[in-house]
C-alpha cells in the first residue's frame, strides 16, 4: 500500500519539477537577437558588442538580426510575435519603447504588456554633426546659416518617428530655425549621406557616428545631453552651444516577449548584466559613447513608464504623427 501510495506522488512530483529542469538548463540552441535598425548603426554596434558577450555567458552563440523598418517599430512587433521561449530578443530603444506609444494612433504593440523586460544596458547621447565641407563650425554659425537661407538645407536622421528625428524638430523649434528632414532606414544609411555631402547635417548616436568624429570625416558640433561625453570631452554640450534647455538621448535595452518563463528572464538578465560588467566590454561601449548601466528587470520596467511619460508632451509640442 505505500508503494501503491508513493508512485502517484513521485509521478506527480515529476510532472511539476519537469519544467523547471527544461527551463533551468536554458540555453540549448542559438538566440537571435533582433536588432530592429539596419546594420552600421549605434543599436546595432552596441548589439554586437553585447550578444559577443552573452554569447560567452551563456555558452550558446547569441546572433545580431538586423530587421530594420519603421523606426523600429518593424523588428519590435516580430519580437512581440514571437515564440515567448527566450530564443528570441530584442534589443529595444528609446524608438520602440517610448516613442511608438505617442507616435501611432493605433500603437502596434503596447511596450509594457507585450515585452518582458530583461535589462537596460546603456545610455547613448546623441550628437549634431554636419559634414566637413558644410560652411559651419559651431552651433550658432549653424543656426546663422539656417536663417539666412530657410529651407534650403537637409538633415538625416534614422527614420521618422526616431529618437534622431525628434532631436532635429526640437532643435529646429528651440532655435527658430527651418531644415527639411530625410529619414533613412537606420543610422548606417543616413551616414553614407551625410559622409558624401548629399545631406550635410545629421543626428545621429554618438557611438555609430564616433570613428567618423575620430576620423575627421564628420564634424561634431555638439552633444544633445546636459553633460558632456567622456569620450569627446572637448565637444560641447548643446546647451552649452547656445540652445538652453536643449536635452535628448536614447539607450538600448534587452526585452523578450510577454510570457516568457521567469526563469529564462533571470539567465537572460544575469548573462546580460555580466557581459556589461565586463571591463573589456566597458572599455569598447565607453570608446564609443555608451554608459553601461545593466539593470534588473524591474528597474527597465520602471524605466520604460518614465520614458513614455517623458516623451508624450515633447511629441505632441513637435507635432509629429505616424499612421
């Protein structure tokens, strides 16, 4: 009779503890890490950095899957989709997961109820540059320049709706100035123009356009954060250049989709925070721009209902839409 007693327990023992054994052995194959711009961009750069070293924490290779389209909004929805077994992530941004709320009239996913937060890597400045052949070598020149000839001159950016997009209609707006904007598919485009000349002004994240600020290729003629950045401290602040007031930045975060297991989230969070917590890691973000901050779950989460919150009226004074 015990026996007879003990196997349903043992059996039903079994059938509880199987899932955990199966998720606690996550990962058994490869995880694509969506990165939702085109390649040659701060996201993507960041992505490859990051997923090189999970790919070492995890002992699985973690791959960059550029899915650029609508601001991000294309690679976003595909994560969203997606099977929640934690094979599939996505590095979000500030595009994906403050802007897209405001933006669309019908959003095309909720960034809070659809994503299941994993960390918050970095903080990226953003960075007003123009070409070196474009007759402007400051700020105010540039704002000088702007007025003298309304409408004649270009800026890029990554896309509409951009967190890069948005710093340009603010600067437009904080400065009375006017330039048309051109929207590319991510980063890496918008530089080829901006590298030729074809559109001498662009905004871009500090980390895809720094070689080129390094270089010389491209002019920087000021940070959009309040602070200026380690790895340029001789570039001035926008602020500092002659907008006050003037701030904008963005940052790259990890999210799976919603209901993926807690327990994948936790493997997940605690081979991302080590990967940035790697002094090599760090060294090759801060050369680039970024600020490591590598956060648990719930600190993104938070994270993410500010930045919404903070968006929303900057938005809607800018007056752009998506439909």
């Amino acid at each position: 009779m015990k026996l007879a007693f003990a196997l349903p327990v043992f059996a039903a023992l079994l059938s509880v503890s199987a899932p955990v054994v199966a998720q606690s052995d996550f990962p058994t194959k490869p995880i694509n890490l969506v990165v939702p711009f085109a390649a040659g961009g701060s996201t993507d750069l960041v992505g490859r950095i990051v997923a090189e070293a999970m790919s070492k924490e995890l002992g699985q290779n973690v791959l960059v899957v550029n899915q650029a389209g609508a601001g991000g909004v294309v690679g976003a929805t595909a994560v969203a989709d997606a099977a929640p077994d934690g094979y599939t992530i996505l590095m979000g941004t500030i595009a994906t997961h403050a802007l897209s709320a405001s933006l669309y009239a019908s959003p095309p996913f909720d960034p809070s109820a659809d994503f299941e937060p994993i960390s918050l890597l970095v903080t990226v400045p953003n960075v007003l540059l123009v070409n070196p052949e474009f007759p402007a070598n400051s700020v105010e020149e540039l704002i000088a320049k702007l007025k003298a000839e309304p409408e004649q001159h270009a800026y890029a950016s990554s896309g509409n709706g951009t967190p890069l997009h948005l710093s340009g209609e603010l600067f437009k707006s904080m400065t009375e100035t006017d330039m048309v904007h051109v929207p590319y598919q991510g980063s890496g485009p918008a530089l080829v123009d901006a590298l030729s000349g074809a559109v001498p002004i662009i905004f871009d994240n500090l980390p895809s356009a720094s070689e080129h600020m390094k270089a010389g290729t491209l002019k920087p003629l000021a940070v959009t954060t309040l602070e200026r950045s380690a790895s340029f401290p001789d570039v001035p602040t926008m602020d500092e250049a002659g907008v006050p007031g003037y701030e904008t930045n963005t940052w790259n975060a990890l999210f799976a989709p919603a209901g993926t297991p807690p327990e994948v989230i936790a493997k997940l969070n605690e081979a991302a925070v080590a990967a940035v917590s790697d002094p090599a890691v760090q060294q090759r973000l801060a050369e680039a721009g970024a600020v490591v901050v590598g956060s648990t779950p719930e600190e993104l989460a938070d994270h993410v209902t500010t930045e919404v919150e903070r968006w929303a009226p900057v938005i809607e004074a800018a007056g752009v839409a998506i439909q």
